[in-house]
C-alpha cells in the first residue's frame, strides 16, 4: 500500500468515521486517497483550530477518540491550541499533519516548521515518520496512547513522499484501546481497607469529582452514585466533572472553586475527610494553597501517577481507573460495615446541618429585573426549556461559562463540553460542530460570549455546509466580561481595551451564512424567542442582550481561601432572588 492508503486502512480499522481537517500540499496524498474510503466522512472545517475543537467535541460526547487532518507548516501550527487544550482537559484526539519531503526537512523549505518539535510539550507524544514501513505500526500505537491511561492529544507528521511510497500495512494482533492500569487495579487492597477506615471515622466528608469519573466512561458514573447513595456524604464537583451526579439532587452542593457555589466551597475547607475523585486540585479549585482544606484527610484516586500529590499532598494515593477504584471502594465498604447506610446518618447529621445553614445564604442568586435581561436568567429559562431532551451543551470561556455550569443542572455524563484548563475563547462553536456529528439527532447548544464566539465564527459556514442544526445562544454583554469584572474588582475600574466598540449585527451575520439569526432584548420576549430557536432545524445564531455590568458570583478572589467568598449583592445587604424572582 501506499502511504497514503496505510493511513485510511489503519484509520478504518480504527474504527473511525469522521475526520476534521482543511487540506493543503503537503497533505494532498491523503486527501487523493480519501475518495476511495467512503465510510469515514470527512468534515471540511474554516480554520485547521476549529478541526481540533470540533475533534475534541467528537470525543467528549462520543467516548471515541477525534480526528483531525491537516498540512505542515501553518496548518500544523494552526492545530497548536486545540492539541494544548486536548492536553489540558485529558481528551483523546489523534492528529495527522503532512510535511514537506524527508530530503527538504530542516531547509527552511515552503510551509515547513518542526511540528513535532512545537507540539511536543502539548501532546501525550508524537512521532515524524520517515519510514513508510513504520507507518501503521505508530498509527496504531497513536490510538493505544491517546485512549489509554489518562487520555489525550497525539499527532503524527507525515512526509509528503511518505504518504507516496509503497510499503507493508501491519495490523496488530490486537487492537487495544486501554493499557493494563485501565483493565485493572491489583496490589493496593490494603490502601483500600485504610480509606475505608478514613471514611468510616469521618463526621464531615465531602467528595469531589473532576472530569476523570466522566472519562472512566458510564460504569464509574454508575458506581459512583451507588458509592454517594451508601454513604450519605456530599458531593461536590469540578468544571469537567459536571454531569458525572445529578445536578439537581439534594446531595449535590453544586460546582466548587473559584465561582463555585458557598456552601460546597465552604464544606471543602470545613470538613475532616475529603476524597478526590478523578480530578488534579487545579488551581481554580484549590484557592490559596496553604489554606485550602487545612484540617482535613485527603484521599486522592486517580489514573495518573504524576498528578499524586503534584499541588496537594494526600494521605492516601489510590493509583488507578476510577471505576475499578470505586467498585473496590462500595465493595469494602459493604462488606467491612454492613450497616454503613443506616449507621452513618446520624454519624454526619451535624454536618448536613451546617451544609444546609450555608446553602441558605442562597449563592447562586441574584437581583432580577422586569426590563433588562439578566444572563443568570437567560441560562435558567433555556435550562426549563431544554431540560426535557437529551442536550449537549458546548461553550466558551468567560462569565457565561460560569453561569452555564451555575445554572444549568447536568444529569447525565458527557453532555457539558467546555475548556477547563486552557480557558480557550472560541472553543464553544467548533466543539459544538463536533458534538453534532457524533450526535446527529441530538440538539446541541453553544452558550457563548459575543467577545469569545467572533474567535472562531467561521466555523459556522462548516453547521451550514452540512447542515448541522447547531444553536448558538450568545450572552451579549458587549465587553470581554470576565475581563472587565476582574478590571473592575481588581484594577480599581480602569476597563482597558475590554470594551468591543464593533460588534457586528448577528442576525444579520447569521444570515449572512445563510441560517438563522433571532435577538431577545426583554426579559418577557425569552420564552417566545427560545421556543423559536428550537422550532428551528437549522444553525441559528440567538443574540440573547443582557446587562452590561453583571458580575458572576459568588467568587474567590485571587489568593484568598475558600472560605473568603464574595457573594455579590449579598455582600452589599440587597435582597436576592431564588431561581430568577423578578424583584426590581
């Protein structure tokens, strides 16, 4: 086979059915070739970081790995956010990237860059393949690394007279997708039996779950509700692990961290026992450092051994697959305290006591108006108005990032796509590209900032093209607003260049790429314009106005701990709403 044909016999046995990429001449082999492959279904993007977030969106709502296609030189750099942003999150996508003939290689030649160089640092790893004859045996290994373990990005770079040249295809004779550390979690039943004991003793628990469980795929999800329902305790979760528990179940406090919720921040530094579950005490999480949970164990269960006390040191490291981790986990418990269930109620009914006291504080509120349309309310009436069907929701990076992960209650595992480590603006509208073509029947939603969605709102001529009836719901505020709230707080009200003093008209924009485009501007109008918007199926573009000045809080300011909350208008004595009262 030719080169070319070795990368879609690997990419078929793969599995895979759906490519993201833009050609250029140092890839055009395997675009020749892609003709004759007519069950994977390429999907020709506007800019080669689009493919990369809409392969990430492929992949978190699938559980497959994404695909992404791409030329050398500014192709390949183009790709560069999207790979960071995959490593950051942990999402496993596999990008393929031309290159300029082995023998022009290092001559500064047309549209050359050291690819593998540049993405070394922001992939799991990466290889520049000179020989024909190595080419399936690294693609295949690609998929293993990126799947397995704690997932993530690989890329591999392809010499155009590679892609031309003759060789052996081997297949391995097994494709596997998961490394020993995923099949298994032997050797550490003694860990085990000291966590339970932790447990066990414990009168203020608190577990909190980041993106990892989501990862572990639908069985750590199950044993994880199995292992709340035995215990009893609160849970609490990151930005990734949103979905991973009910978010509207009585034992959920809601997000923690930065622009958390008050009382699942609160119990964080109050309790006696917290179990982190899958997530790496991002900074975003912890606070300050040195007073985040003073007082209390750690047990730390995750799949990757280098994030065990990385920021945090724990008492107990359990290395390993989250959902064999919690089966051994429920299972011990069980059996050492049969009666667990029923004789650890009373055990932390002081502690539910004082987690209800904090949530009375009512965090998430906020003063409602009859004549602006508040971004917190916009978010809670397209909840109300959605939360009958299977969503997935895609967005991008700012203020209406907090309040779509505030406001809108996940109860199911990858539904809630969103950049979480890299905070990338414009990662919404491609990402929800992706999810869409994985999910064809499914609606998908990208609640976005004006400011982050002109990033990349070229991708909406990819929804147009093939007809992907993805809704873009954006909180116009007219600034950079999470900018502008830190300028505020922070920078004694000198808003420096977050002011976008040239937005365009997106109802006519939204025309402009031939889908549809509505604009709320009053509060009473948004129940009639989101029924429209879903009525729709086609692209549409929603130009949701809301209040300039908002703030989201509840929020840790910079360096504090997490008991050192600003609530907002709470602060300043106003009455607040519950769930969007109008009040004023």
């Amino acid at each position: 086979m030719t080169g070319a044909e070795i990368v879609f016999k690997v990419l078929e046995d793969r599995g895979v059915r759906h490519i993201f990429g833009y050609p250029g001449g140092a890839v055009l082999p395997i675009y020749d070739e892609l003709k004759n492959h007519k069950k994977i279904k390429h999907i020709l993007v506007r800019h080669e970081q689009g493919a990369g977030h809409a392969a990430e969106g492929y992949a978190r709502s699938s559980g497959k790995p994404g695909v992404l296609l791409v030329t050398s030189g500014p192709g390949a750099t183009n790709a560069v956010t999207a790979l960071t942003d995959a490593y950051m999150d942990s999402v496993p996508i596999v990008c393929i990237t031309g290159q300029v003939p082995t023998h022009l290689i290092g001559t500064d030649a047309f549209q050359e860059c050291d690819t593998t160089g540049i993405t070394r640092p922001c992939t799991k790893h990466n290889w520049l393949v000179k020989d024909v004859n190595k080419l399936s045996s690294i693609m295949h290994k690609a998929f293993e690394v990126a799947t397995s373990g704690r997932p993530g990005p690989v890329l591999i770079d392809i010499p155009k007279d590679v892609q031309f040249q003759k060789g052996k295809y081997i297949k391995p004779k097994e494709l596997k997708n998961n490394n020993k550390i995923n099949i298994q979690f032997n050797g550490q039943d003694k860990k085990i039996d000291e966590a339970v004991k932790l447990i066990e003793k414990s009168s203020k628990p608190i577990l909190y779950t980041g993106g990892g469980v989501i990862n572990s795929g639908p069985r750590a999800t199950e044993i994880l509700r199995e292992l709340v329902s035995l215990t009893g305790f609160p849970i609490t979760s990151t930005l990734q692990g949103l979905g991973a528990y009910p978010g509207n179940d009585p034992q959920f406090l809601g997000m923690l961290g930065m622009h958390g919720t008050y009382e699942a921040n609160n119990a964080m530094h109050d309790c006696d026992l917290m179990i982190n579950i899958g997530a790496r005490f991002d900074d975003r999480i912890t606070g300050k450092i040195d007073e985040f949970s003073p007082n209390s164990k750690k047990i730390h269960i995750d799949i990757d051994p280098s994030s065990i006390n990385k920021n945090v040191k724990v008492d107990i490291a359990l290395v390993g697959d989250v959902k064999f981790v919690l089966e051994k986990f429920v299972h011990a418990i069980k059996k050492k305290y049969p009666n667990f269930e029923n004789s650890n109620k009373q055990k932390i009914s002081a502690w539910w006591d004082q987690i209800g006291t904090w949530r009375k504080k009512n965090s998430l509120g906020y003063v409602n108006s009859k004549n602006v349309i508040k971004p917190q309310y916009a978010v809670q009436r397209l909840y109300e108005l959605t939360k009958a069907q299977d969503v997935f929701i895609t967005t991008e990076v700012g203020q209406h990032q907090m309040w779509a992960a505030q406001h809108y209650k996940f109860d199911k595992p990858n539904r809630w796509m969103t950049s979480g480590g890299l905070g990338t603006m414009g990662y919404g509208l491609p990402a929800a590209v992706g999810v869409q073509v994985a999910n064809p029947d499914k609606l998908v939603i990208d609640i976005a900032g004006e400011a982050s969605v002109l990033m990349t709102m070229q991708e909406m001529s990819t929804a147009v093209q093939y007809k992907l009836p993805i809704k873009i719901f954006i909180l116009n505020n007219e600034y950079m607003g999470m900018v502008r709230q830190w300028q505020e707080l922070l920078h004694e009200k000198n808003y420096s260049e977050s002011y976008t003093a040239a937005l365009p008209d997106f109802v006519k924009l939204a025309e402009a790429y031939g889908c549809v485009g509505i604009r709320a501007n009053k509060p009473d109008e948004l129940d009639g314009k989101i029924a429209e918007m879903l009525s729709v199926n086609r692209p549409v573009i929603f130009d949701c106005v809301v209040d300039k000045v908002e703030n989201c809080y509840p929020m840790i300011p910079s360096g504090k701990a997490h008991n050192q909350m600003l609530l907002g208008e709470q602060d300043e004595g106003q009455e607040i709403s519950d769930e969007g009262k109008v009040l004023v």
